[in-house]
C-alpha cells in the first residue's frame, strides 16, 4: 500500500508543473490512497507493537529504528498530501498571484511528499522483509 499511495502522489505531482492544468480527480485520488494507507498502518500499529517490536528491536534494532522512522515520515507524507490538497483547493477559488502561489505550493508539496513516500516505502519493505506478522 505504501508503493502505491507513492506513485499515486507522483501523478498530481506531475500534472500540477503546469499552473493551469486541471487535476480535481488525481489530487483527490492520491490524498484518499494516502490517508487509506496511514489508516490502515495506524490500524495495524497495535498488533505490531504487540507481538513483533520488542523482538525486534532485541534482535536487530537498526530494523527498529527503521520502522519508527518509516513511521515519523508516513505522518510528513500525510501532512504535505492534505496542505498539497488544500492548496489545490484554495488556489481554486484564489486570483492573481495568490492563485499562481498557492498552484506552486500544491505541485511542491504533492513532489515532496512523493519523494519522502517513495523512501517510506523502502524503509518498510526492508522492515517487512526482515518480519512481518
């Protein structure tokens, strides 16, 4: 779920470069995987901390801190999706220079948040490989 909520932001990231192009349906779509996928890894965070941290961590803590990371950067790539969303939103009913402005902040944030989601999903592709429930 992590790959795909990072190429589903790629697609608004790419469409919204030009200040005019149109991207209602890619913004939302890749906000709603987003906000599915940090969903369902806040659903699963019980069992995790459950039944494999502690293992974990005693026996190989980098993979540890890697999933606790991969935690702290999932919550950035949430965050920077909902302000590139917003800012897509408000750039709707904006004029002028705020309009270009807020354009420019919705493409810089859905490019960022596609980067950092892009490192989240290796981090937790490592963390999965090593154990998983």
């Amino acid at each position: 779920m992590g790959w795909l909520a990072a190429i589903a932001l790629l697609h608004p990231a790419i469409l919204l470069r030009r200040r005019e192009r149109r991207a209602h349906l890619s913004v939302g779509l890749a906000t709603l995987t987003v906000t599915f996928a940090c969903s369902l890894g806040v659903g699963i965070y019980g069992g995790y901390r459950e039944k494999l941290r502690q293992s974990i961590f005693k026996e190989t803590p980098w993979v540890g801190y890697l999933f606790e990371r991969k935690e702290h950067l999932a919550f950035g790539v949430l965050m920077l999706a909902w302000a590139g969303t917003l800012a897509y939103v408000g750039a709707a009913l904006a004029q002028g220079d705020t309009r270009a402005s807020l354009r420019r902040a919705a493409h810089w944030s859905f490019l960022v948040a596609a980067a950092i989601a892009v490192i989240t999903a290796i981090l937790g592709t490592i963390v999965a490989t090593y154990k998983t429930f």
